[in-house]
C-alpha cells in the first residue's frame, strides 16, 4: 500500500504543479511499505509536477493533519527538513 497526495488539498495540484528542475517546485510525500509501488507512486507524482520524498511506512503519519508537512506549500529541502525536525528524538 501507498499513501501520498493527503496532506496536499485537492486544488493545489493544478495550481502548484511545476516541470522539473523548475524553482519553487513543491514536494509531496510517498509513504508505504512496497518498493515497487513506491518506484511507480513517485514516479506518477514527478510526472503530476511535484518532487517525490519517498517516505517509509513508520514515517507515514508525518503524512497526517497534525503532521509538519499536511497542508504546506514546502520544496523538496524544506520539507524533508520538517520531516527531519518532527522526527528528531526531543531533547530536554
């Protein structure tokens, strides 16, 4: 099973869909547990117009509402940055 494309509302895929390479190009996860589904997932939302971030599946729930990236507007390096902040042990 593949998760992705939930944390993006349904109107930001038309509109925040850029060619590769190209600035400003959003990042969307792909979380699941299948490697060839996965190599097919990512490779469906390259072709939508967003960098895939290939997520395993006990990364999946950074995916949900509550998670950094639901609902964000993020490139590929801010957004596995706020996969790596909210998956960094807490310190204190």
């Amino acid at each position: 099973m593949v998760r992705t494309l939930n944390h993006a509302a349904y109107t930001d895929l038309a509109a925040d869909a850029r060619p590769a390479g190209a600035p400003g190009r959003r990042a969307l996860g792909v979380a699941g547990d299948d490697p060839a589904a996965l190599e097919a997932v990512a490779a469906l939302v390259d072709r939508l117009g967003f960098d895939p971030v290939v997520l395993g599946p006990d990364r999946a729930h950074l995916l949900d509402v509550d998670g950094p990236v639901f609902g964000r507007r993020l490139e590929r390096a801010e957004f596995e940055s706020a996969l790596a902040a909210a998956s960094a042990p807490a310190s204190g």
